[in-house]
C-alpha cells in the first residue's frame, strides 16, 4: 500500500471533486431549471480531472521516482490511479443520486421524453443509478488511462540522445 499512497489519495480528491461538481451543477440549476444546458456544460468537468491527473502523476515522479519517471511508469501510476477511481465511482454515485440530486433522474427522464429526445422506457433504462454506476466504472477506466498515457507523454524524463 505505501507503495500506492500517491495513487490512493489523488483518487479520492478525485472523488470529492466529483461530488464538488455535481453540488454546484445542482446549486446552479442543472439538475433541475437549466437541465438542457447540463449536457454541455458536464463536460467541463474534464478540466479538473486533467489538472488532477497531472498533478497526482508529477507527485508521483518526484516523490516516489526521484524526478525521474519513464512513460509507462506514469502511465502505470495512472492506470492504477484510475483502477482506483473506478472502484470508488459506484459510491460517489450513490451519494450523488441520493444525497446531493435525488430528483435528477426524474428530471432528466421528464426533459428527454418531453424532449423526444428518447422514449420513456429508453430514458428510465439509461437514467438510472444502475446504469450510471455501470457508465461512471467503465468511463473512468477509459478515460483515466487515455488521459495517464497523454500526461505521461508530458511528464515522462527526456531521455539523452546518443551521439
């Protein structure tokens, strides 16, 4: 475990900042009043996830590596990291649907049936805490490690050329 304390923290910060989010996408009305602009406006969540996955594998390099990190082991830091997340994604969903927003899939489904946008019973299969328990492990995992290989890239120590 100590080996992955870096990972283990900056999953949960990654997961408190998720919950941050969906209580202010909730606090500015879209989960509710402006819920057809929250489709949008959701992604920008993709800003801070990158800050922090960079963040958690440049504190990788330098704390644990020494300053000297190779691209596979960010990538691996941040697989690992993102494994983590995965694994706490069911949970934060669970707060979410039933402490911060318990009445955005009633929202959502009424907006996208309203809408036409999908039928009833296509809304309540996608619009639920099942299917976004599912949706959240799985994007988490695709989207952790295509961001730690991107990161690495970045962070990776140049290696010298051979004259």
């Amino acid at each position: 475990m100590k080996n992955f304390k870096t990972e283990i923290k900056w999953a949960l910060i990654f997961s408190f900042t998720t919950l941050f989010w969906m209580y202010l996408e909730k606090n500015i009305g879209l989960h509710d009043k402006y819920i057809a602009k929250q489709a949008i406006y959701t992604n920008l969540i993709a800003i801070p996830y990158i800050i922090l996955f960079y963040l958690a594998i440049k504190e990788k390099k330098h704390e644990y590596f020494k300053g000297v990190m190779t691209w596979q082991q960010g990538l691996v830091s941040g697989g690992i990291m993102s494994v983590l997340i995965a694994i706490l994604a069911p949970l934060v969903q669970y707060i979410v649907s039933k402490s911060v927003t318990p009445q955005y899939f009633e929202n959502i489904i009424s907006y996208t049936v309203e809408s036409g946008t999908m039928s009833q019973e296509s809304a309540q299969a996608y619009f639920s805490l099942k299917s976004y328990m599912i949706q959240s492990v799985f994007g988490s995992l695709a989207m952790g490690v295509v961001t730690s290989a991107i990161v690495s890239l970045f962070l990776k120590t140049p290696t010298k050329k051979k004259k």
